[in-house]
C-alpha cells in the first residue's frame, strides 16, 4: 500500500519551486529589499526623434542597506549610479566618458504591506565631457513604494531634482521622472517585466514617456540572486526635440540572499 506521504510528495515539491521562484524574483527586483547588489544596465537608443544619432548609456550600480540605529530608526537603503555615457558632437562623431554620479539614500519607513521609502538624493557634476552631463550639481527627493502579491511586483519610484550650483555657462536644470515598474511572475525565476521611465523637463515643458515590454529570468546560485533581463522600450508621448522613439533597456545584476 502507498503511503499518503508519497502521493503527496510532487504536489509538496511543486509548491516549494514555486514559493522559491516567487521570493528570488520579489528579492532581486524589488528596489526596497535590504540586500547588498551590484548590477550593470544598459540604455542603447538607437532612434531618437528629429535625428539620425544615436545615444548609450551604460549604469555601473551598487547598492547598500544600512540597519536602523539609535540615531536614525528606520532602515536605509543607499544606492550609488555611476553612467558611461555615449552622446553625439556637435562637430561630429560621438563621446564617450564618465557622466554625473546620482547618489539617493532611501529610508523605509513601512516594511508591511504595501512598502514605503522616501530619502534626499543628489547628483553631482562629474561628467568628463559637457555632452556627457549637464554641467550642475543637482539636489531632490526619491519616494518609492512596492506592493507584492504570488503573481505579481508593483512598484512606483517618483524622483525629483533640481540644480543648485555648477556652470555659468550652462543652463539651470529641473527634472521630473515617474517609474511605474510592474513584473508579472512566471515559473522557475522567469518573469514578464515593465520599467519605462517617464521624464518631465521642468524648465521647458519637454517630455517623453516610454511603455516596456521583456522577460527576465532570477535564479540562486550559492549564496547569491543572479538575475538578468531584457526589455525593449517604445516612446508613446513626447514633447521635445531629441528625445528617444526607441531603447533597448537590459541589466545583470548579482545580489547577496
């Protein structure tokens, strides 16, 4: 006679790859989890309105949790953006070199339910061409909140910032950007992925707005989350010259479990 234990034994096992892949692909997306990672990203956009040029930016990202302490009592969440950016000339050709570094420093003020962070951020002049930046230190605010379910991963990241010192000769700089990011999760890590960030130029009333569509894969590897992703982005509103009509958006990323 077969035990109980056996006939339920793949259904048990179905269950638990199915609650692991669920927690890999929340941890290694969600912005908020408290984990050390590294990750590379890469914005290449090869159509941009009223120009035959093309522009690259490529993201060397680390980030950072803080544990709460006596001073501050909420866990911190640091993240440090680092681009290489690739920009036409106006003589011609393209350059390539370091832009400016964003630094924002989130604090979670709600871990249950729907979770919540907001922090100061800042941007600082230390781009190495001036096509490759926009020659002012800039200041703001990020707010990000996350709400997760078995199927799906819900973020809205809103940022703001605006210049404070810099150039003389270069204008003064205020944006606005909205990241709605959805993933819908699939089986075995794999996911269904949305992340187009729309930007709004404050100064001069530019905008663009981009829809994603790509799939991306989480898995464990020893003691890390390894997670890569592609997602192809089309601009569906705009104002403005230049602005992008298409980009291929993908990353890799490895995080401590």
């Amino acid at each position: 006679m077969v035990h109980v234990k056996y006939l339920l034994a793949p259904a048990l096992l179905c269950c638990t790859l199915h609650a692991w892949a669920e927690d890999t692909v929340d941890k290694a997306n969600n912005p908020l989890h408290l984990a050390t990672s590294l990750s590379v990203q890469d914005y290449y956009t090869p159509n941009l309105y009223d120009s035959d040029q093309h522009t690259n930016d490529t993201l060397l990202r680390a980030t950072m949790p803080v544990a709460a302490g006596d001073l501050i009592p909420v866990p911190q969440i640091l993240r440090l953006t680092a681009p290489i950016a690739t920009r036409p000339q106006v003589s011609g050709g393209y350059d390539t070199g370091l832009g400016d570094i964003n630094l924002f420093d989130i604090f979670l003020l709600k871990q249950k339910g729907v979770m919540l962070g907001v922090g100061p951020l800042i941007t600082a002049n230390t781009a190495s061409r001036d096509e490759l930046g926009t020659g002012q230190w800039q200041t703001g605010l990020a707010a990000v909140a996350v709400d997760t379910s078995p199927k799906w991963l819900k973020v809205a990241l809103v940022q703001w910032q605006k210049s404070f010192a810099g150039d003389d000769d270069r204008n003064a700089v205020e944006t606005a950007t909205f990241q709605p990011f959805v993933i819908y999760k699939m089986s075995k890590g794999w996911y269904m992925r949305s992340s187009g960030i729309w930007t709004y130029n404050v100064k001069n009333d530019d905008y663009y707005v981009p829809v994603g569509l790509g799939v991306g894969r989480a898995m464990p590897i020893g003691g890390y989350i390894v997670n890569s992703f592609v997602e192809p982005q089309w601009t569906v509103a705009h104002r403005g010259d230049y602005q992008p009509q298409f980009t291929l958006y993908a990353g890799f990323s490895v995080m401590l479990k």
